[in-house]
C-alpha cells in the first residue's frame, strides 16, 4: 500500500510543480501585457492633452486675429482646451467611448422580440386592425 500511496505523492508534487512554473510564465506574459497597456493609456493621454490644448491656443490666435481682440478669445479657447485635454484623460482612464466599430452600439441595443409589451398599445393596435 505505500508504494501507491508514494506514487500518488509523487504524482501530486509534479502536478503542483507543473502548475506553479505554468503560471509563473502566464503571471510575466500578464505583466508585460498590463506594462505595454499602461503605457499605450500614458502616451494617448498625453497626446490627447497636447492637441486638445494646442487645437485651443490656434483657435483662439486665428479668431483674436480675425476680430482683432487680441488676449481674448486665446484665453476662452485656451481654457476650453484645457477642459477638453482633461476630459478625454478622464475618459482614457474610465475606458470610455473606447470600443471600435458597432460592438458597443449592439449591446446596448434591444431585441424587439424579447422586449416586454405594452397592453395599452397591443390594445390600440387591434382595435386598428378591426
């Protein structure tokens, strides 16, 4: 009996030593996957802030320009770049708005057949049909 019981161990200690080296190299992948995530969030908040803020500055010079009121509209367009850089830092980091294509809008959308019914409307519908 304890030469099974020995070989049921042994089995169980390479089980558990196959799994800790597997996940040791899921946990460096996962790492360096989390690594190049942060830092592509880090380099799109900062161009975002840097051309929402740059957008506003050349907005406000070309309209200060045009209706010669030279500090005003730069200061207006100024601000408002800085709020919009601001925005879509806050927006990066809440993973907002951030899905490409349709998959967001067909979650959110509803299938009519599943959808709950009306009684007033089903009512008005059939009176219609009469």
């Amino acid at each position: 009996m304890s030469t099974g019981d020995d070989n049921l161990q042994n089995l169980d200690d390479k089980i558990k030593k196959f799994k800790a080296q597997g996940s040791a190299e899921e946990n460096a992948e996962s790492k360096q996957e989390r690594e190049a995530h942060n830092m592509n969030a880090g380099m799109r908040a900062g161009a975002e802030l840097v051309v929402s803020i740059g957008a506003g500055v050349f907005i406000g010079l070309l309209l200060d320009n045009w209706l010669e009121t030279k500090p005003l509209f730069l200061i207006i367009f100024l601000l408002a770049g800085i709020g919009a850089g601001f925005m879509n830092i806050y927006r990066i980091t809440q993973n907002m708005g951030s899905s490409v294509g349709f998959a967001a809008l067909q979650k959110d959308e509803k299938d009519a057949k599943n959808a709950p019914v009306d009684e007033d409307v089903t009512k008005d519908i059939s009176k219609d049909k009469e």
